[in-house]
C-alpha cells in the first residue's frame, strides 16, 4: 500500500498463497526431536497411488458365517477375505487397489454372507468413503508424527443390528503417473442440460417472427425435444431440462438444431450447433453456461443459451447390480467431505502414510448394552450420516404444528439403464411414514414443491427423509437418506421457527434434498 495522510491509501498490488505452502511445520514431540520438520513442497498429493487397506476385524450383532470384499471404482470386487464364523471376526488381511484418481474414487467393503458369490446383491452389512477423504485422514495422522496404524472403527451400514469394522489404511502415490483421458473416473457420468434461451434467431414467418423449438442429439441419437415457443426471435424456456448418460466425454457428440414450427408447409431449420465435453468444456459437479453459436443454414443468426452440469459416475450397461458402488454410483466432491482439512501434501523424503486413529462421534453413545458397540473410539459420519432413532440429539423444542416442504433435489444417483432416476421422497418418524411425494420420471434433480404438516411436542423428533427411485415390477431403490432430530433444524426456544437448507444425503455423494421447515406453536 502507498499511505497517503489526507487520502485513502492505495493499493500497489496484492498476492495470495497458502501458509502451508510456505512455512515449515514441525512433526511430533519438540522434546524429543526439535530438527524434525515437514515442509511443503507445494503439489497437492499425487492423484493416482496405490492404496493399502487392512482390515483388521468386524463385529456383528449376531454370529454370522461370512467374508469381506473390496471394491474400488468398480461394480466387481478386487479382493476377497477369508470366510469366518462368529459374531467377533478377525481377518486381519491386507488389499492393495490402484487409484486412478484420489479426487473422484469411491472404495466400499462389503461383508457378505460365505454361500452368496460375489455377483449377487445380498449383504449383511457394508463401509463406503471416498478417496478423498482417507487420504486427507492419512496426511493428517502423518502429520501428527504417528509411526503405527493400529487401525481406526468405522460403523457398518446396512447392517440389522449394530456393528462395525476396523480398518488401517496406507497410500503410496505414483509420482509422475500421467492418466490417459478416456480412462480417467471424471471420464464417465451423466450430463445435465438445461435449455435457458436463444437470442437474435433467423426470422422464417411472415410476420418477422419465428415459433421456434431446439432439439438435442447426443452422439447421434435424439433425446430432447423443448417446447414451442411462438412468435419470438429471443426465446426463452422455462424448466426445460432433461440429463444423458455419457459413456466418454472423450469422445461425446452433441448437436443443437432449432427449428421453426409450422402445422402446414413442416418444420423448417433456422440453425444449428454443436459442442463437446472434453478437456474443462464442463466441470464435475459445478454449473457452466455456454453459449452455442448458430450456423448451417443460410442467413442463420443467433445462438442458444445451456446451462451444463457434470456428474461423474460409473454407469452400468446391464440390469443387474452387483456391488454398493453400482447403485451408489456419484463420485462425491469436496463440497461434501466432512474432513475437509487443508490440501493434501505430500512428503517426499517419506511415503510412510498411517490411517487416523480416532474421531469423535455425533450425538449421544448408542443406548446398546453391548459394550463392544460403544460409540466412544468408533467413527460416525457426522450429522449428513445414518444414525439410528437413538443416536439422534437429545435438543428439545416446543408444542406445536410443523410445515414441511418438499422442494426440490439435485446431484441424485442414476440407478436406470438410462443413467437417470425416478425419484420420491419418504419422509418417517419412528416405524410411521408421515409422507411420501409423487415420483418425478427421468431426472437426477426433481422439483416436488409439496408441503404436509404434522404435531408436534417438546420431546427429541427424529425425522427421517429418504429418497428412492420408483420402480414399477420391483422394489424400489434407495438413492439416499438424511436423519436428525427436528430441533436441530429449527430452534423456536430462540426465535429461529423457520429453516431452508439444503440437506447432503448419505452416503456421502448422493446428493441434496432442499427443505422448507417452518414451526407454528
């Protein structure tokens, strides 16, 4: 800055950086070691390694006879444990999986039942995280200056009674490892569109105008036809979106055509367009606009106004479904990492990685006598988690009536062929549904706008919201759930009577559910 006496004092430039990046950081005990430091050198952590993963024991809640799987970015698994008898099971093996990519992997254990293969769906329980997040959970115990993995609890899901998994975890990054594009996780998802306007188009009628409509046509089939909008050489529509399953966006073909409504002489062309997803055209999770200029037809103007949202998943080209990451298929960002905790460093004299050792608990220790499923050194994800109707907070409220509304979701998982989902929402208290919303065809982000209202007294209220994906010839099927107590929505004890909010969905990168909760007393 210049300071200046009588004036404000300008500025003669600025510079952002990150304090981790430049100071050093001293590990474990000063007492013992004072010259032993960790320093930066400014990469993020490689993005493809090799991940080692121990598991060290599962606890069930009733002697079964089984055996673990590992499945990383996959719907097969790439390891498979001894089978076990018992309610205490030790398997303490090791499983190596290659990742492709830290950022976008998904790693699931399973433990299945010793007579069902690997190819069917039944389970007794399973443990999904993303890539992301173990590795920040290593960096941090290294950076602690923990020498040994004994091995952190992890809670099971899915499971009839309570239980758990112990697990270590290791990461020894590939240094230089460059990833073919066609083979990278981000590679493979499904794109939503959303047809916001055109502008300047051709005018074909007599009056000046046109009636035009756009069609989109992804690597040459037609999947979008919009609505017709008439008399208008700036067109604007309203909720005209529709999403498409893309096996490469490598190697995707898009195409726009507009074209000019007419009942007697047939539709005429007015223009065209066309785009493609590779290289940062479109940015996982994040909306982009592009404006796709028109061409193709003689004394064409104009262009057409998108809106692009990316959402990697690991798409399935067959009916069956064989593994939690094959109906659990969205790669979650770090928008929803619950242990977002700086960028992942790496240490170059060492690749010695240990698994963190203990987290804290959301809400109260399970009210189970069994002490073997004490919350106390166990992980718990955090309020976004399941947690069953006793792990809920003991926060009380007031008497009264509440009004729910169900508005809208986004960056659900496509369990279709299709790539997309037909989803509703399930809303229960206790062992009761209180409401279940009418189900929106073949989108990954429905808009209810449905609202029901229900009593309500001072007690703890466990709410759960659930959303699934419509089936008519079969069950349907979970694309994911948000549990917690009312009174931490909405706290009417301190004039707070109303929330809006987006709620994350679990497991982690399943989506949001957006909610409007009001109380009236």
């Amino acid at each position: 800055m210049d300071w200046n006496a009588r004036t404000r004092d300008k500025s003669l430039g600025m510079t952002e950086f990150k304090v981790s990046e430049v100071i050093q950081q001293q590990i474990g005990d000063e007492s013992v070691d004072p010259d032993v430091w960790y320093e930066s050198n400014g990469r993020k952590i490689d993005s493809s390694g090799v991940l080692k993963i121990k598991i060290h024991e599962v606890q069930l809640s009733s002697t079964a006879y089984c055996y673990c799987q590992v499945i990383v970015d996959a719907l097969m698994p790439q390891y498979k444990t001894a089978k076990l008898r018992g309610d205490i099971l030790r398997f303490n093996e090791n499983a190596d999986a290659f990742i492709k990519e830290v950022d976008f992997s998904r790693i699931a254990i399973e433990i299945k039942p010793a007579y069902v293969d690997e190819k069917e769906i039944y389970k007794l329980g399973h443990w999904i995280d993303t890539g992301s997040s173990i590795v920040r959970r290593i960096m941090k115990r290294k950076r602690a200056g923990y020498k040994e993995d004994e091995g952190t609890w992890f809670n099971l899901m899915g499971t009839d009674g309570p239980g758990r998994i112990k697990l270590g975890f290791d990461f020894v990054p590939l240094d230089g490892f460059v990833l073919n594009p066609d083979e990278s996780l981000d590679n493979q998802g499904v794109l939503s569109v959303d047809l916001l306007s055109a502008r300047d188009l051709m005018a074909v009628d007599k009056t000046g105008t046109s009636d035009p409509y756009v069609v989109f046509t992804v690597n040459g089939e037609r999947l979008y036809k919009s609505d017709v909008i008439k008399k208008a050489l700036n067109p604007k529509w309203n909720r005209a979106r529709f999403t498409a399953p893309i096996q490469s966006r490598v190697t995707a073909s898009i195409r726009i055509e507009v074209f000019d409504w007419n009942h007697v002489k047939g539709h005429r062309p007015i223009g065209s367009g066309g785009f493609t997803l590779r290289g940062d055209a479109v940015e996982s999770f994040k909306a982009r606009l592009v404006d796709v200029p028109l061409d193709g037809v003689e004394g064409v103007s104009g262009s057409v106004q998108i809106r692009l949202t990316w959402h990697p998943q690991l798409l399935i080209n067959k009916k069956t479904q064989t593994s939690v990451l094959g109906t659990t298929r969205t790669y979650a960002h770090d928008d929803v990492n619950l242990e977002a905790s700086g960028p992942l460093l790496r240490d170059a004299e060492s690749s010695r990685i240990s698994s963190d050792s203990q987290r804290e608990p959301y809400g109260r220790p399970s009210v189970e006598s069994d002490s073997r499923f004490s919350l106390d050194d166990s992980v718990s994800i955090a309020p976004s988690s399941f947690i069953d109707e006793d792990q809920v907070s003991d926060t009380t409220g007031r008497d009264g009536t509440v009004i729910v509304t169900l508005l809208e979701a986004r960056g659900l998982r496509g369990v279709d062929k299709s790539g997309t989902s037909d989803p509703f929402v399930r809303v229960r208290h206790g062992r009761s549904d209180i409401y279940k919303t009418r189900y929106i065809s073949k989108t990954l982000a429905p808009e209810w706008n449905e609202n029901f209202s229900f009593k309500v007294t001072s007690e703890p209220f466990a709410l759960d919201f659930k959303v699934k994906d419509h089936n008519r010839l079969r069950s349907s099927v979970d694309l994911g759930q948000y549990r917690c107590n009312l009174w931490d929505l909405i706290k009417p004890d301190r004039g707070q009577n109303e929330c809006k909010q987006w709620l994350p969905l679990y497991p982690t990168g399943s989506g949001e559910l957006y909610v409007h909760i009001q109380f009236t007393e």
